[in-house]
C-alpha cells in the first residue's frame, strides 16, 4: 500500500485556505490595512537582518576571544618548553568547550546539534520539522556554536548561522516563544505557514551572509539550494535582510579596530583578501584548472560517501542514550586535541626570509604566517602556523599569496590528511556543527598542493591554487554552482577569479552528480525527511494519479452539512489533515449566496464536489459547539459572527480534548462557510510526474483527484493525494513492476 512505511511527520499548509470567512475578510480590508500589511513584512526582513546581525557578532567576537586566549596560553608554555603542561592546557581546554556544546545539545535541545540545514531545506519544502526553530534550540544555537568551534574541533560556524537566522525569523514572525508570545493585533496577519516561509527564507539568507559577509551569496544560496518556492517579492525582501546583516557587520568592525573587543581585531568575520594579488592566466593554465574541478568532484563524492558510512555508525551509538553521545564528543575532542598539539613536532624548522621584519617572523601571537612553536629565533614551523590557531585564520594563511616557499609539501600533505580525518569523523557529534569550512579547509589544502607542483609551469599564484581548491571540493560534495561562485568572489574580494572559478565550479559538480547525491540530500534520507525533489523520476510518466488512488484506502468523505457523530468518528479513526466536501441533492436547499435553488437545478443521485475542508476547522467548529438542530445551511453573517480568523489559524488542537455531549452527537455542523471552495485538484488521468511538480511548486499539502468523466452514482473525488503518497520510494513498495524499468532506465 502506497505510504504504508513512512515517517510521522506533518506537511504544511502552504495553500490559501479560500473559504467564506477568508473570501471577506480579505474584500473587506481597506486600503490601509494592505498597505500595513505590507510596510509590516518588511519591518519583519529589517529585525531578522538586525538580529541576525548582532547575533552573529556576538558569536564571533566569542570565539576570536576565547580561542584566541587559548591559543596564546598553550604558545607561552610550549615557547618556555613546558610541552607536557601546554598539552594538558590544550586538551582540558577544548575538552572543556566540547563538553559544554555537547551537554546543551543533548539535555536540553537535541535538534540544535548538527548544522540545521537540511531541516530548513525540509521546512521549506513543505514539512513541519518539529521543535527546529524554538527559542531553546536559538539558545543551545548559539553557546553550543561558540563552544564547539572554540574547542578547536574540525566544525565551522557557517552552517550554524544558517539556522540561527531562521530561528530568529520564525521567532519574530510568531511574537516570541510559544510561552510568551506577544499578543499584538498586527501580528495575527502573520499566524500562518506561508509568512513564516518566507521570513524563514529571509533568516536563512541572512544567516549566510552573516558567515561569509556575502550579502549576494546568501540571496543566492537561499535560491539555489534552501528555497522551494521562490517570486520576485521574496527575492527582494532577502536581499534587504542581508543589506541590513552587512551594515551591522561592517559597524561593530569598525567598532572593534580600535581595539575594543578584545582579540577580536578586524579579521573576526570572515575575509579571505586576496586581491592584492595580480591574477593572470594563460591556456595552459586551464588544464591545472580543469583537473583541480575533477579532483574537486571525484573527492567531494568519495568524501559523500564515507561521511554517509560514518553518519551511520554514528547514529547507531546515539541511539543507546545521552551518555554515550557524550562519550563520543569527548572521544573526538581529545582525538582532535592530540593531532593538532602533536603533528606540528613531525615538521622541520624553517628559516624567516631576512626580508621580513622580526615582528612578523616568527610570531607567537594568535595569528599570522610565521609561528615560531618549537623553532629556536629567526626559525618558523609551517604546520604549526596551519594548526596551533583558529579554522578562519588557517584558511587566510593557506590562501595567501605571494608566499611560495612558506609551506612545505610533507606539511601540506599532513594537513590535508589530517582534516580529510577530522572532517569524516567530527561532524555527526552532539554538537552544532557546519561542513563549509571543513570542506574549505581541505579543499584548499590539495589545491595549494597542486600549485607548489606545478611550480614554473603556471602563472597562478599558490594563495589562488587553494582558492580554486576549496571552491571545486565545495561544488563536489554540496552541488551548487552559482551562489558558491559569488560567495568565493566576495570572500576573497579579487573578482578576476570570476572565470577560473566558474570553471572549476561547474566541472567539479559535472563529475560529482555522477557518482552520488549532494551532501544535503543523503542527510534528508538518513532523517526520514519527506523531500519532494525538483524532477521527478522518469518511470513515474508510466503512472496515473488515478491508479495511485487505488492502491490507496478509500477516500473519506464528508457531507456539506454533516452529523457530529460522523465528524467525531472520522477525526479518531483518522490522522488525516484535510477531507473533500461533498454535496449531495438531499442537502442542497441553497446555492451559495442563500438563495434556494430550483427543484430542477439538481439531478437525481447527482453529487457536487464542494471543497476540502482542514481538519484543524472541523475541530475549532466542534470546539465552538457551532451545531445546528437540524441538517440545513446557514447564513453567511452568523458564521463570522462565530469564528474570526484567528480562531481558525490556531493549530495544536486534538480531538482528545474536545468535550461532546450525547446530545450533541445528534446535532447537525454545517461546514460549507468553511470549507476551501478553490482546492487543487488534478484529473485521474494525469501522470504523477506531472503531479509531482504542481504539488512541489505550489506547495501543497494535498491534491484532490477527480474522476474523468462525471455522471450519476459517480463520485465527484476518486482520491486524494499527499506528500508520503508522491515519494518515489513508497510508490515502489506498491508497484513492484516499476523498480524494474527504473533500473532499466538507469542502464
């Protein structure tokens, strides 16, 4: 039976309910209520992007400052020789900040560990991903980020910000947390699934641009890879969010190049500069860049592949309780600890260019290109200027230009082993986590690999090797092409890149798609999550909607002007979230306006389909004990008289809790007034290929099948059609026949 192994999880109610109360309600707004309306959704996009953008200051600040201490306080120890008491320091340290992650993970919001992303994308897709976007999953949000990516682990913030963005815009949107929700009159306009999409669209856009201060690469990442439904409205109310991130990043910069924010200093946010240098290229160049996509995409699939093995494994402990998801942060984090203290011993001291002041080689501050660690003066160790500071200020020493001696191979390859080993088995942890950075880290460590071999035979410069080698193991493991494009322009700020990256981009996602899905998509199936993709499988053309209906139980149907016994019954035995609405002659006295209808208008036996009712209004109409003592229909002013639409937008209500008299089971409900007179329907002959893409597009919820032909003794709706219904693996189960020319398809 189609959709008989599915997850429990509900859709969203995308669609406009156009009922009658909805029909005036909306006739019946003046000009200046439209206007509020719209000055209010923009008001929304303003706090999100401020928000988002004080929000995502604050995190960094912490995390520069924290990490930064650290790390100059295991320097210190390591300089005066103390290597037993500086490991101790280090790894109690991050042992530390990893804990306090995990515990606030684990105890009390679970569904903040991991990036967020894929939950978003769910959401966004049309399913109700519980407990996402509360105001405890913001905090544990945001302290676990600051704990985690301080503790030194392979993690970075990027993914993160994504979803904190979206928790501030679902807060925003809805007046707070459930508990002390704002009761405004204004914001009732916004108690409804489609607003919160798109302010949630908002927040995640401004997320991104929080990461990377790209304010055109999160619209963009928003658009190619978050986003089902997209208009032009949308696109311009995230671009003003990111305006606003962008404005409150660049203020609390300036704020902090004085020296206010302690070790936070201006390179906090992420920038890799890189447009000091001079890129030029010539056409033998395009075959390193053409080998650093294919690289790109072989490594990004394989690297899919095993982090989906690992995810697996992972899951298996997390599921034997909280103790042993702790057990396995601690277990990463002193793993992690041990490499990073210990491997830069494995590398040889080099000798400062006596160019360079003694200022800048060696160093023992929290940053630059030059650490000194175990090397006696006037002597650098490259690893540890790779690994004893933070994940952004690695990536700006190995993006640096004009630096081709400064790293050597055998560091290099250590490095890049190293976080292809850290970036397989610390993401999956109880802590939040973003796979931007990791990927970067290690993209960037082959890519400049590639370009200290090449040495003499390019003329582009190792700083833009690592460049073009974190974009194409990007484009590798997530799919995305043009929003990492832009993104990569406006963190290196050298828009001369703009070709080769395009190149390397497209190349490396060619390969990848080849092999396995996006890292994002195995995460939507290792979660049960119902995702409707963008194509529909091409054996799902040799289907009908109409036999899909009939490898289904029968459709429940209500009457127009149905009994309270009837309803009670179908809303227990049922999970069901919306019914067709069906009229009949012995219940038709009135046509929708209240005027009676002719004898003859209504044939004998004949049925009308008059809507689709939800089944959150069949339960307020129960709840406000809207009952008639006989079966007739009622007029249109009593009905709005008795409910408002704030009464029908509330959701949580169960049929448990409902009270009915045996008096009231006898009584009558009419249900036209709430009933959606303009349902989606799709004719029983339609492919589900093509249904597929209606559903997705519009986002629905559900879809009424109606019959070909109509005649009497027929009924007017032969099924109705979810999202469980539609998923490629569920029609499958039911039609056995087709997984054969699937595989046929694929040969």
């Amino acid at each position: 039976m189609v959709g008989a192994k599915v997850t429990h999880m509900e859709s969203l109610d995308y669609e406009i309910n156009e009922n009658d109360l909805f029909k005036h309600d909306w006739r019946s707004r003046s000009r200046i209520q439209v206007l509020q309306y719209i000055f209010l959704k923009w008001t929304l996009a303003f706090l999100v992007g401020l928000l988002t953008g004080i929000v995502a200051t604050f995190i960094n600040l912490a995390v520069e400052n924290i990490s930064g201490f650290k790390i100059l306080a295991v320097t210190d120890l390591v300089t005066k020789r103390r290597y037993v008491l500086g490991f101790l320091y280090f790894t109690g340290a991050n042992l530390a900040l990893t804990m306090v992650a995990a515990i606030l993970c684990v105890c009390f919001a679970p569904t903040a560990a991991g990036p967020g992303i894929p939950e978003i994308k769910a959401y966004l897709n049309g399913v109700n991903t519980p407990n996402m976007f509360g105001a405890s999953t913001l905090i544990v949000k945001i302290v676990g980020s600051i704990g985690a990516v301080s503790a030194g682990l392979d993690l970075g913030k990027e993914g993160p910000l994504v979803h904190i963005g979206s928790c501030i815009a679902s807060l925003v949107g809805q007046g707070g947390p459930d508990n002390y929700r704002l009761k405004w009159r204004w914001l009732r306009y916004f108690n409804n699934d489609r607003d919160r999409r798109d302010l949630i669209t908002c927040g995640a856009a401004s997320g991104v641009c929080a990461a990377f201060r790209a304010p055109l690469g999160g619209v963009l990442f928003a658009l190619e890879e978050i986003a089902t439904w997209w208009r032009s409205v949308l696109l311009w109310r995230t671009f003003f969010s990111t305006a606003v991130v962008v404005v409150v990043l660049r203020g609390f910069m300036e704020y902090c190049r004085s020296g206010n924010c302690g070790l936070f200093g201006e390179g906090g946010l992420i920038m890799f500069d890189v447009s000091s240098v001079s890129v030029s290229y010539h056409a033998m160049d395009l075959i390193s860049v053409t080998v650093i996509g294919v690289i790109g995409g072989v490594l990004g699939s394989i690297y899919n592949y095993l982090l989906h093995k690992v995810l697996r494994l992972y899951s298996l402990v997390n599921e034997k309780g909280r103790l042993h998801k702790l057990l396995l942060s601690i277990m990463v984090s002193l793993f992690t600890s041990a490499c990073l203290y210990f491997l830069p011993f494995l590398a040889g001291c080099s000798r400062c260019d006596p160019s360079l002041p003694d200022t800048e080689c060696p160093t023992n501050s929290r940053s630059g290109n030059f650490r000194q660690f175990n090397c006696p003066p006037g002597y650098y160790n490259d690893l540890a200027t790779l690994l004893h500071t933070s994940n952004d200020n690695a990536v700006r020493n190995i993006f640096s230009t004009s630096t081709q001696k400064e790293l050597h191979p055998l560091s290099l390859i250590i490095f890049f082993a190293l976080y292809c080993i850290l970036g397989l088995f610390t993401f999956g942890i109880a802590v939040p986590s973003g796979l931007f950075l990791p990927i970067i880290l290690m993209g960037s460590g082959y890519g400049r690999l590639l370009g200290l071999f090449m040495g003499s035979y390019t003329s582009i410069d190792q700083g833009l090797y690592a460049v073009l080698g974190a974009a194409s193991l990007m484009a590798g493991s997530m799919r995305m092409t043009v929003s990492l494009c832009v993104i990569f322009l406006e963190l290196t700020n050298n828009l001369l890149l703009l070709p080769i990256t395009m190149i390397v981009l497209l190349i490396a996602k060619t390969v990848g798609d080849y092999f396995n899905p996006s890292i994002y998509e195995i995460m939507l199936n290792m979660k049960g999550l119902p995702f409707l993709e963008a194509h529909p499988e091409p054996w799902m053309r040799n289907l009908t909607v109409g036999e899909l209906a009939d490898s289904k139980p029968a459709v429940v149907t209500l009457h127009g002007v149905e009994k309270v016994s009837r309803i009670v019954e179908v809303l227990r035995n049922t999970k069901h979230n919306g019914f067709p609405v069906v009229d009949q002659e012995a219940i038709y006295p009135f046509d929708p306006v209240g005027l009676r209808l002719p004898a003859a208008s209504a044939g004998p036996g004949t049925t009308e389909l008059h809507g689709l009712i939800l089944r959150a209004h069949l339960l307020a109409a129960l709840n406000e004990k809207w009952f008639l003592s006989e079966p007739r229909r009622t007029e249109e002013w009593k009905v709005r008289e008795k409910f408002t639409s704030a009464v029908l937008a509330e959701r949580g209500r169960k049929i448990e809790e409902v009270a009915i008299t045996e008096d009231e089971m006898e009584m009558y409900v009419d249900l036209h007034p709430l009933t959606n007179t303009t349902p989606y329907t799709v004719v029983e002959s339609m492919s589900v290929a093509k249904a597929i893409v209606l559903f997705r597009q519009v986002g629905l919820r559900q879809m009424l099948i109606i019959p070909k032909y109509r005649a009497a003794g027929i009924s007017p709706v032969v099924g109705i059609l979810t999202r469980q219904d539609l998923r490629a693996s569920n029609i499958l189960s039911a039609f056995s026949h087709l997984a054969k020319s699937k595989g046929l398809e694929r040969k």
